[in-house]
C-alpha cells in the first residue's frame, strides 16, 4: 500500500511540475529557452559548502506529505553522499520534469538528485557510443552509423533536454549520414583515398618525419608557448 501510495504521490508531483514548466517556458524562442534552462541548471547544482548545503537541506516540498517529505530527505542523504540516488530507475524525461521544477513541488535537492542521474546516465551512454565509434573508424574509416546513433538518442530525449542543444542539431547530423563521409578516405561514401589523406599518406609512405595529427585532420590547437605554457 505504502509502495502505491509513494507512487501516486510521485505522479501526481511530475504532473504539477511539467504544467508549472510549460507554462514557465511558454512563448520562449530557441535561444532564451537555452538560457532559462542553463540558468536552471547552475541553480541546481549549487556549491556544496556549508552554507549552501544547509540551506538546501532545509526545503520542503510543496504540497510536504509523507512521501513527498521522505522523497525531499533521500535526496538530500544523497547530495550529502549517505544513501544512493532516490530518482535511479525513473525515465529521463521524468528526471528533466524534476530538474527543471521550479515551482517548488520539488526541492532543490530532488532537482540536484534527478539532473546527477541524468548526467549520470549521459555519460555512461557517451562512453559507450564512443567505443563503437572508434570501432567503426577502426574496420570502415568513417562514422556514419556513430552519427545515426546519436540522432537516435538525441530524438529520444525529453524535449527540455533537445533544447539544451543547438537548433540545427538534428538536421546536422542528418547531413552528416546522407553524405556517409569516410575520414580515412578522405572522401564522401566509397570513393577511393584523396590526396593528403590518411590513407593516400600510410599507403604511399609520406609521413613527414615528424607527423601533426590534429594538423593533418585541420583541427586547429591553442598555442600554449605564446603565453607562457610549456
């Protein structure tokens, strides 16, 4: 009965802070939602002194019944690293809900807790597309099925979230799998190693005698001994 009631009571939470957020957010174009949603986030993730922490610890959430109120003290046992996170096993699109909550249903402490899971969560997910990026590159020379799976996962985040990226984000990496580009070819689908390329320099033995990746691939690195690095 206890499970059930915590339950409802949750739902019941998301559904007043996803109104309160539409309607917060109503009318905003692409850029000011970006910066209301980076505020949100610096808000959240507050420093963790004394003084903050206290003062964190000390939000109720708003209706503060029994679930909500035992919800408000797992999170802050979590921010203060005694217990694991309250909101794991939730859906992304119910921790953007949480984060984003500025109506005072959820603590700051609940936002804080919902955004580390799913940063949490991002990362683990960007760790592990990356390794299958390097895969691809590695037996194809190109990265066109690591592009379409990021499209994947970016469609599948909550809205909130695809705002927090630029606007033509999606239509980007679309144009990046029709061209099916290969970096090792230097040339678009299967077309053969253009000249200068990784493959037309190992082919042919034309490494210089010292070799700048980030220079070969045009990637452009500050120069640090201009201002006193070493």
């Amino acid at each position: 009965m206890a499970d059930n009631t915590t339950i409802s009571t949750l739902a019941g939470r998301l559904s007043a802070a996803a109104e309160h957020t539409s309607t917060r957010l109503q009318g905003l174009d692409h850029q000011a939602l970006q910066d209301q949603l980076i505020a949100d986030d610096r808000k959240v993730f507050y420093e963790l002194d004394a003084a903050h922490k206290s003062a964190a610890a000390q939000q109720v959430p708003q209706p503060e019944d029994k679930a909500s109120a035992s919800s408000a003290t797992a999170a802050t046992d979590f921010v203060n690293g005694k217990k694991t996170n309250p909101f794991a096993g939730l859906s992304r699109e119910q921790l953007s809900t949480i984060s984003h909550d500025e109506s005072g249903t959820f603590t700051i402490n609940e936002r804080r807790a919902a955004a580390t899971q799913a940063y949490r969560e991002e990362e683990a997910w960007r760790q592990q597309v990356v390794s299958q990026a390097m895969q691809e590159y590695n037996s194809t020379g190109k990265m066109t099925k690591f592009f379409g799976s990021v499209l994947d996962h970016f469609n599948a985040l909550p809205p909130l979230e695809q705002a927090t990226y630029p606007e033509n984000y999606a239509s980007d990496l679309q144009d990046k799998i029709k061209l099916d580009f290969n970096y090792y070819n230097h040339s678009a689908g299967d077309a053969g190693p253009t000249p200068g390329s990784i493959a037309d320099i190992t082919n042919n033995n034309l490494f210089p005698a010292k070799l700048d990746l980030f220079e070969l691939l045009g990637v452009k690195l500050k120069d640090w001994t201009s201002q006193g690095g070493s």
